[in-house]
C-alpha cells in the first residue's frame, strides 16, 4: 500500500518563507516511520516539503541535479521560481505517470519569501501560504480566517505550528513532532516541537512517556526466561 | 600586424608556428572592413548604434536592418557578413526562448552572451565548418543591471562599458573612453552615439550610410526597441552640427 500523507503547510512572511510538516508516514494503520523529515532541501535556500512518496522523492531528487548545475552555470543561488518551474515541468510532461502535489518554498535576492504550489495536473500557483497532504483537509477554513499578510517571523512560526497541531489532531494519518524551517536572507533555521510542546485541542489527551520506558531501566528484559 | 600565413592558415583547424589560427584572423578581418557598429553602457541602459553603409540608392531606408531583437530584454548589433550575422542572432533567439522555457524566467544577458560566445567558438573547431565572419554587440538589461557584451568571430566574450567594431572602431574607442558613461543617461548616450558614428564615417572612401540606433534602458521599459523617431532626429542633426562645428575649426 502505498504510504500515505501526513500533513505540511508553507507560509510566506514578511522577509521570508516558514515550512512545517508534522513526522507520520504510514502505510494503512501501520505507522512506518514516527520520526520522518518531510522537508527536503533542493539548494541552501530552497526548500521542498514533500509526502515520503516515490513521486515527490523523486521530482525532488532529479530537481536538486537540475538546480545545482543551473547554479554552476549561474555563479549564483538559483532563483524559487526558477525551482518551481523545473519541479512543474517534471510534474505536467510525465502526469500521466506521476501523483503528488508539491509544495517549493524558499528565499532568494530579488523576489524575496516565494512560495509556489504545484498541484496533481502540474499547474505551478504562485501563493502567500500553500497547505498539502491528508491533514490539510481540515485546515482550509483555518486559515482563510488566520492568514493575513505582512506577519513577523514569530507570528508566522506560531501559526504554522498551530495549523499543524491542529491537523494532527483530526488526521488519523498525521502526527508525531512538528518540524519547522524558516527561510529568509539570513539562511535556514530548523526547528523542533516534540509532542508535549504543540497545542492541544478540546480533549486530546497530553502526551506522555511511553509505557515501554517505565518498563525497562538498564537494560530490556528478557522476554523468555 | 598582418603577416602572410602562407601554407598554415589554408584550415581553420591548423596551428602556424608562432601558435596562431590564421583562418580566425582573417574571419575577423571581414568584421574589420564592415560599417561601424558602436555599443555603450549608460547608467540606466545600454544604446547600440550601426554605421549601415548603403549599398544602392534603390535601397529602402529602413531595410536590411543589422540591430535584431533577441528577447524583450535585449538586441543585437551585427558587423561583418550580414547572412553570417542573421545565423548567430537566430541561434540567440532560440537559446533565450528555450532558456525561458525551462527555467521560467528571462535569460541572464551573461548567460545568453556566453552561450551565444559557445556557438561562434565551436565553428572554429572544426575543418568542415568555417569561422563566423561577423562580430556581435550584445546589449541587454536584466533583473541585475543593464550590460553589453561583444563577441568576436573566435568566440571571445567579454564585457564592456563601451566598445566599437568595425572600420571607424580605433576612432569611435577614443571617442568613448572619453564619455563619463557612468553619469550619462540613455537619452544623452543615444546623442553621443549619434555623433561619434557621424564622426568616424568616411565620406571619401564610403558611400552614404544611414544611422541605425536602438536601447534598452528605464525609460524603454527595460525592452530593447529602436530609438523613437523624435530622439533618432535630435540625435541626427546634433551630430551634423557637430560635425560642422568640427570642419570649421
């Protein structure tokens, strides 16, 4: 089955770019990895949430080859508009073969914070925030009622946590940690929230130890004695 | 500085001695003896201007036009053999489109002039090809800042803030280097242009001509288009009055 998606969202501040994702990938019920990094980095100032599927990883993959030689050539970093068009023509020349919708943010020198979002059919839309994945379902009036524009770094952090809190809370397919990275003409700065440090919502329960910690204390027991 | 290169200079793929290709020397001698072609950058722009030698007064004004647009942002004026000229500009075009169709944004003006330079270059690397008999003035202005590139028939790009090919170049340099580009705007520079051209044209050994001019610069929108009709005028009978002033000296 293939691994279904968790949830990531994108928002564009002003001076830069905040990314999150939360860390579930699951296949059916199982949860495969609790841990994952959704966001890949395609150069040092462009950055790629994706859905741990095969499509997204490899449109990342080919996209990173095609933008670091484009840098070569250039002298100088790549532009976020010129990433979302290499990721759009990958997605729009092979739909036929391909299914993911892909979200490019990042910062560069002459256009600033940009967030481009390239849904199924590879039409590339230039927004100020970009959500994806099966969490995002359950943010859409979220955020039509939370985005404004011209928000601090803080401010934008706050929200993007917030709106992933909230997927994880619905979304059976989301959860674990709540990652984060911020882009602006500075650099990239990522960081962490582990389950006991993002909101709860209206009877979630709070997060505790696993039973399996208070269980063993050096080493784990023998299960057969 | 022009020796005979009797024996090495039959193939563009042959070395002489003293380590010199003599076919790209005289590919470039085709560009020597063509009408001059003058390029300037200004402080908000580049101008191009052509001395286009006339060669039949049956000959429309306006046609065989020797400055091309090679994308919105930027125009090319050729000197030398005028079919060879139309090949490069069309390769030029076809590098700016397909660079835009890739990577969404307009081409670079150092990417477009360096693989514009990579084309001239490569046909002189082979017997069956022949070297480009054509320089090129290469203006344009990007997303950083207006430039202006010239590439030589041996495919040598560099960057200028002013430059001339052509019969009249020795003159017209010396005319450049001593206009302050840094401070002049692309309306003066379209004057001086106009008027250094005036001034290398021979009216001895050469027929009439007519003044081909463009620019890209702010007031043009950053697109590269002919200089307006007004602006051409003024241009053209500032040069005449200087060129008068010039005689009566």
């Amino acid at each position: 089955m293939d691994p279904s998606a968790g949830d990531m969202n994108n928002y564009n501040y002003n001076g830069g770019v905040v990314l999150a994702a939360d860390s579930r990938t699951s296949t059916g019920m199982y949860v495969a990895n609790r841990a994952s990094d959704k966001i890949t980095q395609l150069t040092d100032n462009i950055l790629f949430p994706h859905l741990q599927a095969a499509d997204s990883q490899l449109i990342s993959d080919y996209v990173r080859y095609f933008l670091h030689q484009h840098t070569i050539q250039l002298g100088q970093p790549a532009t976020v508009k010129v990433a979302a068009n290499l990721v759009r023509l990958l997605a729009y020349n092979n739909k036929n073969m391909l299914q993911t919708g892909l979200i490019v943010g990042g910062w560069d020198k002459y256009e600033g914070g940009k967030i481009y979002g390239i849904p199924l059919g590879g039409t590339v839309l230039e927004q100020p925030f970009a959500i994806g994945g099966s969490g995002s379902s359950y943010l859409y009036g979220f955020f039509d009622q939370a985005w404004k524009g011209g928000m601090s770094q803080e401010e934008a952090e706050k929200l993007v946590v917030k709106a992933v809190s909230l997927a994880i809370a619905r979304d059976g397919a989301s959860g674990g940690v709540i990652r984060t990275v911020t882009i602006n003409s500075e650099g990239v700065t990522r960081k962490f929230y582990p389950g006991d440090e993002h909101p709860l919502w209206h009877e979630e329960l709070e997060a505790h130890d696993s039973l399996l910690d208070k269980l063993s204390t050096t080493s784990p027991e023998p299960m057969v004695s | 500085m022009s020796s005979i290169g009797t024996g090495y200079d039959l193939s563009v793929t042959t070395f002489s001695p003293d380590g010199r290709v003599f076919q790209i020397e005289y590919a470039a001698k085709a560009v020597d003896n063509s009408g001059t072609v003058v390029g300037i950058k200004c402080k908000d722009g580049v101008v191009l201007g052509v001395e286009k030698l006339i060669g039949s007064k049956m000959m429309l004004p306006g046609s065989n036009r020797r400055i091309h647009s090679v994308h919105r942002h930027s125009g090319m004026a050729v000197a030398g053999l005028a079919a060879d000229g139309r090949q490069i500009v069309a390769r030029a075009k076809s590098e700016a489109t397909s660079y835009e169709s890739t990577y969404g944004e307009p081409i670079p003006v150092k990417e477009l002039a360096s693989r514009v330079a990579s084309y001239v270059h490569l046909c002189t690397l082979y017997w069956w090809l022949r070297p480009f008999g054509c320089g090129v003035i290469l203006g344009g202005y990007d997303r950083d800042e207006p430039q202006l590139y010239m590439i030589e028939p041996s495919g040598i790009s560099y960057r200028y803030f002013g430059t001339a090919i052509g019969k009249g170049r020795q003159a017209a340099k010396t005319e450049i280097e001593k206009l302050k580009l840094s401070e002049m705007s692309c309306r003066q520079g379209v004057i001086e242009v106009a008027k250094i051209i005036y001034g290398v044209h021979d009216e001895a050994k050469d027929k009439s001509f007519e003044l081909e001019m463009s620019w890209v610069c702010d007031e043009s929108n950053r697109q590269h288009q002919k200089v307006p009709e007004d602006l051409l005028e003024e241009a053209k009978s500032a040069a005449k009055a200087a060129l008068e002033e010039m005689d009566a000296d």
